[in-house]
C-alpha cells in the first residue's frame, strides 16, 4: 500500500519559541473575548457566559489540538470530570479522549525512519496512511503482516522533546480554568508531569503492559493485545489489532443487561486486583482506552500507570473501614496520616472538614460495603457530584493554605472517579464484595 500523501496535519510546532506563541496567541483572543464579553454587557446590562465560555473554549481546544503533547493531555485530564469544566469546555476537550486531529502520513513515516530504520511499508505489508484513533501522545494506524492485523502506535514529533516547557506555558490557563493556586498544588503538579514525561516512552508503557495482563490473565471476561518488541520503539509500538467497540459507544447500546453487567464486572475486578494486589494500575480510565469485543473486555494503552507504595496505600485505603464513619479520632487521625489535616489548622477549619469528610468517605466507600453495587442508580454519581461541589464551594475549606493530601493520591483518585463513572455510564450492577485481604487495615 502506497501513500504519498493524506488528509491531515502536515506539522507540529515543534520548538518552545513556536509553541509558546501559538499559546500566546490563544490567550490574546481569550482576552478579546472576555473584553467583549463585557463591553456587551457594560451596553446592554447582561451578556450570556456560555457564549464566552463557547468561543474561549473553541480557541483553546484549537491550539490545543494543533499543539498535541501537554496541551492536548491536559484537555484529556480535565475533561474526565465533566463536572470541573464548564460545559462548552467539557464537550470539546472530551474529544481529546480518543479524537484528536490526525497527523499526515508523511510525518507518520519520518518517525518510522527515525526510530526503527525503515518505513511503515517495509515492515509490514499494508499500513492505513490514515489515522484509525488519534489522542494526545500519538496516533494508532492498522497494518497487516502475513494476514495478521495490528496496532501501531506512532508518537507525535517532539512531544517527549517539548512536554516540560509545554506544562509550564499550559499550568497557568489549567489553574485558571480549575481556580486554584500554583503554591497549594506544587507538589501535584510535579506528580502529573512525571506520569506525563513517562507516557511519552513507550519502551516503558511495553514493560507495564507486559506486566500487568500477565498478572491479570486470570481475571475472567478481560483480554489485552499482544505486543511485539520487535517493532516497538521509545516512540512506535506495536501490538495486535482488537475489534470492538469503545466503552462509550458501547454504553450507549441497546446491549442487554446480562452483557453490561459482565462487561462492567471485568472492570471492577481488573481494577480491585491492580489496586489492591499488584499495587500497579491502569491510571487513565477514559473510555477509549476500553473496548468491548464480543463478549469480553479490552484494556488498551498502559501509557499511564501508577505505582504505590505500602505506606501510602494503608493510608490511603484505611478510609474503606466503616468505624471511621462512627470514630472523630479515629478519623483525624487517618487525614492527619494523608496530610489532609496539618498540624497548623484551627478549630474551625478541622470541624469543617470533618463535615465534608465524614459523608464522603460513607458515599466514595459505599460499593465496597455491599456484596453487590448498581451503577445503574444515577442518584449515586449525582451525589458524588454534588458533594465534590459542595467541597469546591465551601467558604473555609477555600481559605485553607498549602498543599492538602498526599500527590499520590491524583492518581488513585482518578482512576476510582473514572471506573464510577464508567460502570455508572454501563449501567452495570456488579459483585463489588472486598476479596483482596488487609484493604480495611488500620
């Protein structure tokens, strides 16, 4: 198969100089914007945000898109809770999930050249110029070898090259959008730009992927793809082609209940054995990193992992003990232990977060208490939401300084808010009863 040329992105800004200017540039027409998002409502006494909110957003995912890398990664993260961004921002940087701009075929095989010494058609028989699925770090391409279909992966140019100066002109607008402070999330920023910096190897995200489906080959209604080192590099990586659909696309189906049920379980367990086993897991839990095959799921793309250690995973998981709910020491102690409370704070700033704490550790911790969970119920991700907004909102929890919890928590986090929202999404109902053993300890 010959490709010469295809629709597609023929560059990437690829210095800091150029990309600091297309993100400079993006945030001049983000000012002009919002001035005239004023100016109308200084002349006619009101003017509707979400046009504001429509056009920066469109702006934004733009240069985004057009940048890939950070940028683009940063629009992924966000965009998992659909709840932090307003919603022209949440609509568009979803698609960063699984959607980006494809680059053209001619950059895909420089990179080939590059890395593996030979183009896309000299090692394999047929190989789409076009982009089967594009995200933030590269994009997947299908080709064939002897009648065998696979999946490559091939890094945008100058991603790795560039990601520490692109967080840097990105960390201003993500706090903006997220109305935090640079001093109180120093050390979170930090912990998000080492799993940043690590997607981009994908000699590393071969090593994790190895690892972790062979610990989990066990678990019944779960498969992973195969990979081949032979045609994997830091910044191609190849492995088999599975059919099926995302998770979203799936959820969105008239499946049967039975299905998404099985689905659903393969999920929850995939993570409960990672998490509370291997102390290793699959950190980005959007659903095209998901597909249903049949009967079965995929999980795809262990570019983003995240490793715990004992100590932080007692403390962090001693919240699943229901006596907390029932015990203030008991309780302090155990935020005292994540860095959540700090020695410094008053009175008043303790008995408030206590009152946040309390119902939600009862809530996050509810599918662990039952031997089995509806994700069905919309009511139990409403209340997720509207706690999480209670908490952005309350007046002394904003006026607490420093950073509060542990980095490793983002993670962790993350990937327990992703699996609740997928299984809501599913409308599963699942066996959620505790098998891994010391979970609850102190």
């Amino acid at each position: 198969m010959s490709a010469p040329s295809t629709p597609g992105q023929d560059r990437i800004a690829d210095t800091p100089l150029s990309r600091g200017a297309a993100l400079a540039a993006t945030g001049a027409k983000v000012g002009l914007n919002y001035l005239k998002h004023y100016a109308r409502k200084a002349v006619r006494g009101e003017s509707d945000p979400a046009i504001l909110h429509q056009a920066n957003a469109t702006e934004v995912y733009a240069t985004f898109s057009s940048l890939k890398g950070g940028p683009l990664k940063v629009a992924q993260m966000l965009s998992i809770d659909q709840n932090l961004l307003p919603p022209a921002y949440a609509s568009l940087f979803a698609q960063a999930q699984y959607s980006a701009p494809p680059l053209s075929y001619p950059l895909v095989a420089r990179t080939f050249r590059r890395e593996l010494g030979r183009g896309p058609l000299d090692l394999f028989d047929t190989f789409s110029p076009e982009a089967a699925h594009g995200a933030s770090i590269g994009q997947v391409h299908l080709a064939t070898k002897n009648g065998h279909r696979f999946a490559v992966k091939v890094q945008y140019p100058g991603v790795a090259e560039s990601l520490r100066s692109d967080l840097a002109l990105v960390k201003p607008l993500a706090l903006q959008i997220m109305g935090v402070e640079e001093r109180d999330v120093a050390g979170f920023i930090r912990e998000v730009e080492t799993r940043l910096l690590e997607e981009t190897d994908y000699t590393l995200e071969l090593r994790r992927g190895l690892e972790i489906a062979r610990a989990c080959r066990s678990i019944p209604g779960l498969r992973f793809p195969r990979y081949y080192e032979e045609l994997s590099s830091k910044k191609v990586l190849t492995m088999d082609w599975i059919d099926g659909k995302t998770l979203d696309t799936f959820a969105d189906s008239d499946a049967p209940q039975d299905l998404r049920d099985r689905i659903g379980q393969a999920l929850w367990d995939f993570y409960d054995f990672q998490m509370h086993h291997l102390r290793l897991f699959h950190a980005d839990p959007h659903p095209g990193n998901f597909l249903v095959s049949g009967q079965t799921l995929a999980a795809l793309d262990f570019g983003c992992t995240k490793q715990i250690d004992e100590a932080f995973y007692r403390a962090n998981f001693r919240f699943l003990d229901p006596d907390l709910l029932h015990d203030d020491h008991a309780l302090v102690v155990a935020l005292e232990n994540l860095n959540v409370l700090q020695p410094g704070d008053n009175d008043e700033f303790r008995l408030a977060m206590l009152t946040i704490v309390r119902p939600s550790v009862e809530l996050l911790a509810r599918p662990f208490r039952e031997e089995f969970f509806d994700f069905g119920d919309s009511g139990f991700m409403r209340s997720i939401y509207d706690l999480g907004e209670q908490s952005r909102t309350d007046s002394i929890l904003r006026k607490a300084r420093g950073a509060r919890g542990s980095p490793h928590s983002i993670y962790v986090n993350r990937a327990y808010f992703g699996l609740y929202s997928l299984l809501s999404r599913l409308r599963s109902r699942v066996r959620t009863a505790r098998t891994a053993p010391e979970a609850c300890a102190a």
